[in-house]
C-alpha cells in the first residue's frame, strides 16, 4: 500500500487539514512518529449524506400526510 502523503508526529498538527482533505478523497496518509518509528496510517471513511440516505426512502409512504387519518388511529 503506498501513501499520497508522509508526515511527522511534529507536522501533523500543521499539516491536518492537508491531511484530512486527501483521506476524504481516498488517499492514504502515513504518519511516521520519529522518536519510536512507528508507522500510522491516516484513512477517511466515507459517509453517506442525508440527501443520499433519504433518496432511497422516497415514495415508501404513500398514505396521508395527516398520520392520525391513518388505519387503527381514528378508532
């Protein structure tokens, strides 16, 4: 696996926002602590948005939009 971007431990904090950024777009980021040698690598897992999630639900629920007019409520 090779990384789009190495960093230091003492980079991170300056260059996080780099970081992040080429996470979210796939990329793999190696940080690399340079007291211990300690290799990490900084991946971004993608979320799906609100409007992604509520497209599949569209349509599902036909019924009125007044619930209380519904089956089983007005009895």
């Amino acid at each position: 696996m090779l990384s789009a971007m190495e960093l230091t431990n003492r980079s991170l904090v300056r260059e996080f926002p780099k970081a992040k950024e080429a996470a979210r777009k796939g990329q793999v980021v190696e940080i690399v602590d340079g007291k211990t040698g300690e290799t990490f690598l900084l991946t971004a897992k993608p979320t799906r948005k609100f409007g992604e999630l509520a497209a599949g639900a569209k349509g599902v629920f036909d019924g009125p939009a007044d619930l209380s007019t519904r089956e089983g409520f007005g009895d």
